[in-house]
C-alpha cells in the first residue's frame, strides 16, 4: 500500500487545498477497502471504485477532525515504481507462481491455514490479486 495523500496535522480544520477531491458516489456507495495510516488510525474508502483508477480516498465524516466531506487519506495499491506509472492506468502486477506441495503422509495438513498463512505475507490490498488453488494428485 502507497499512501498517495495523507491530510497534515497542522491545518486544523480548516481545508487543504492539497487535497485531492473527495469524489464521493452520487448514489453514496462505498468502496470497502480500508488502510492504516502512518499513525496507526484505521481509514475506510468512502467512494465506490471509478473507472481507470486505482486510489482509494477517505473522507472525513460529520463531527470528525477535519472539514465533514474532506479526504483525509489517499492511498493505491501500485506494483510499479514512480518511474513506470502511467497515469490513471494501473500497471499490471508482476506473476509469480509459488508451489507448496507436501507428503501424503502429511494428510491432516490444514488447507486453510496454509491460505492464511500465505496471505498474512501480502498487503491488505493484494489479496484480490492473489489466486491459491488446492488440490490432490
């Protein structure tokens, strides 16, 4: 996770002209997806995805500590570096095949902790990028 945008303590309630456009959803939907800022604040994505691009925004709500409405926080999942970015385009993720095979002697192995313990090494935003089959030969 990159945080593209993250609103700095020192302006108070007032908004910052910094900040990128709420773009809420007319019809009020949301995204979903939620991050951590860098002060360990929890951020939910308070728009539904739009079309080409790949950040998420949150903004404030009523009564919170900053103008109702603002964004507060600005992340993407990004796979390229700064100098690959294209725009609103989200590069392609990279393909990487990881094979976990074990003994038939080993047949009480837990499936699904093998799933969780794969995706506790990946961002909270990857998991939909990541495929895992299981299967028997």
């Amino acid at each position: 996770m990159i945080i593209t945008y993250q609103r700095p303590d020192t302006i108070g309630h007032n908004i910052d002209p910094e900040a990128p456009d709420a773009a809420l959803s007319v019809d009020g939907s949301e995204c979903g997806a939620e991050t951590i800022d860098t002060n360990g604040s929890p951020w939910y994505c308070t728009r539904a995805p739009h079309p080409g691009q790949d950040e998420h925004r949150a903004a404030y709500d009523r009564d919170g500590e900053g103008p109702d409405g603002a964004v507060a926080i600005a992340w993407t999942y990004q796979y390229a570096d700064e100098d690959q970015t294209g725009g609103d385009v989200d590069d392609a993720a990279p393909v990487h095949t990881v094979t976990v095979s074990f003994p038939d002697r080993a047949g009480g192995v837990d499936a699904e902790k093998i799933r969780a313990a794969i995706l506790d090494l990946f961002w909270e935003g990857d998991a939909d990028d990541i495929q895992i089959v299981v299967s028997t030969a």
